[in-house]
C-alpha cells in the first residue's frame, strides 16, 4: 500500500499527464546542459536500468544517448539495462539486489508510492531537492508529479510519466447488448447485467500479480465508502474493520461471480487484456497503453472508448500511478555534479 506522506488518494485524485523525459527536458523549458552539467574536459558513463518492454527499452535508450550528446558529444554516456515484462513482480527484487550487493544502478526507473519505498528504506537514494532549487523544476513540472514522487516533502525522483486509469470500453459489444457509459454504479451493474444478458463477457481482468483486480476494488471502494474515507484508509488514519469495507468486498465478490472471467484469480492479466483487445469482453481497466494493445491484437482503437468509473459518493475518480528516475547515494563529487 502506498505510505500516509503518498497516499493512493492523490493518485486517484490528480490525472495529471506526463512529467519529462529525458528526451523532451528543452520542450518543457528544463536546459538540458544544465540537467546533464558534464565538467568541461571530463567524461561520465552511467549504469542506467529500466523496466521498459522490449519497444520502448529502445526508445529509451536513444533518449538517453541524445540527451548525452545535447549536453557534450563524448562527455555524458548511459550503460542501459532493462528487465522487460516483469512488471512491479520482479523489477524491484533485481533493484534491491544490486543495492544490496553494493552495486546499484546510477540511475533506476522506477514506480511511486510503496514500490519506491524499499529504496528510501535501505536509504539508497538521493533526494533531489538541490537540483530541484537550482533549476526551478516545481515551477517547470506537474505538481502532481512532484507530489507522488516526494516524501516527508522531499522529491527523491525526477518523475517522467504520471498515467491515469479509466474504464475502457468496447463500442460495438455496448452497442450489440443496448447500453452507453454508466454515470451512476446502480447504471454500472446494469450495464454490465445486460451484456452478460446478451451474451458478451462484461468485464476481464486476470488475478495474478494483483494489481488489476486492486484498481477495481479502488473504484468499488470508492462506491461504498466515499472518496474521504477511501483516502483515510489507504493512508492508514483509520481502521478497515468498517462496514464499508465488508462491503466493497462484497461487490468484489459479486464482479467474481456474475461479470468476471470463470478463473479469473488464476488468469494472467496480459491474457484477460487480449480477449478486450480481440473484441471478446466489453470492458477493461487499464492506461494508455492499451491503444497499442489494440492496434497489435488487429482492432480498430477508434471501436473503443473510455469512461471514469461512476463516483456516486462524491467527485468521480481515476487509479493511477506515477513513474520517475532515482539517483543512486553511492554518486558523489564531480560524478554527481555532472549528472544534476
């Protein structure tokens, strides 16, 4: 869960858009040379990993290698590694490995909230304020971002990437079962008991890994206990042992048993998001990234919309998450300067 000082409230709250990336700092009035500050006459390479899928990973780390060459040919290079496909199950095991065996990355992509906080922890990782103050990055960056990435006030990241969650739907299949985007939940269980009705899995999310079926509980959460004391919960300010909470996971349990694939607990999420992107189930909570998805199961993106998950106890939110850069403690003196 995500600490009290980056409570999945703000997550939910801000849909905030992308940060930076390293490839685009000059676009968002961020100087690059200063970012990337290498010593006249000196040359740095840094050990950079990602958890960037085999795609992107190349994009990556092109960004990077430009970004060294826009503050000085020779002067700024980024050994890369990545660990695609893993996701949050393994990513962060190799992360703290490589802490733990004295050797980290310089430089490490990595995700917000508790999945961070192992690093902060073992106190592996920098925070930025100076680079912050120096180059006037809360006035060049999305608050939000800042805010997901900072603990006890302090940013410990440079964040790139702040990805909101809604409900994706397929056109044709709503269209087929007679239905439109819900705005109330009593819509949404309507919604979903028609297209069972006319044939056509509701809803698909696999259950391994858990963090499909945790953004669902979120919107339900949200249902029954309202965006206060939602919050309030996941910042740990007040108990679970509420009724609202029996009761989300009571719809919980009824999602499972009339709206869900049959084994849905045991099903890989990359499966259950191939029968949306084919055109087999009307709905599926996930990021942008899906119009990708799309696009390679053969599907028309343009047959799929979005809607926010209704919030009938107050202002309908989105999950979401946020993705940023950590600098390693073991960087110091010149090395350092040069990187920030």
């Amino acid at each position: 869960m995500i600490e009290s000082q980056l409570s999945r409230g703000d997550f939910l709250r801000r849909g905030a858009g992308a940060a930076i990336t390293l490839a685009s700092l000059g676009s968002l009035g961020l100087d690059v040379p200063a970012a990337f500050g290498a010593r006249a006459g000196a040359s740095y390479t840094y050990t950079v990993w990602t958890f960037d899928n085999s795609d992107s990973y190349k994009n990556t780390k092109k960004a990077f290698a430009d970004a060294g060459k826009m503050v000085k040919p020779g002067g700024v290079s980024f050994n890369m590694s990545n660990l695609s496909g893993s996701g949050a199950a393994l990513y962060p095991s190799k992360i703290q490995s490589l802490i733990a065996s004295g050797q980290p990355p310089d430089t490490w992509e990595s995700w917000g909230g508790s999945l961070a906080k192992p690093y902060l922890d073992a106190k592996a990782v920098l925070a930025l304020d100076p680079w912050y103050n120096k180059y006037g990055w809360r006035k060049s960056l999305s608050p939000a971002a800042i805010s997901l990435i900072s603990v006890g006030g302090h940013p410990y990241g440079v964040p790139f990437n702040v990805i909101s969650m809604p409900m994706f739907y397929n056109k044709t299949l709503f269209a087929q079962a007679g239905v439109t985007p819900p705005k109330t939940y009593d819509e949404w269980e309507q919604t979903n008991a028609a297209l069972t009705k006319a044939g056509i899995q509701a809803y698909t999310q696999g259950g391994i890994y858990g963090w499909d079926l945790m953004r669902l509980f979120e919107h339900l959460l949200e249902t029954t206990a309202g965006p206060q004391l939602h919050d309030e919960l996941i910042a740990f300010n007040t108990g679970w042992n509420k009724p609202q909470v029996v009761d989300a996971f009571g719809l919980l349990k009824k999602w499972g048993d009339n709206w869900l694939p049959k084994g849905f607990i045991g099903m890989n999420p990359n499966d259950t998001t191939l029968m949306f992107t084919s055109g087999k189930a009307a709905q599926n909570l996930e990021g942008g990234w899906i119009v990708d998805q799309i696009k390679g199961a053969g599907s028309n993106p343009d047959d799929y919309g979005f809607f926010v998950p209704p919030g009938d106890k107050g202002p309908a939110r989105m999950a979401g998450f946020v993705q940023q850069y950590l600098v390693s403690n073991k960087l110091s003196g010149d090395k350092l300067d040069a990187l920030g």
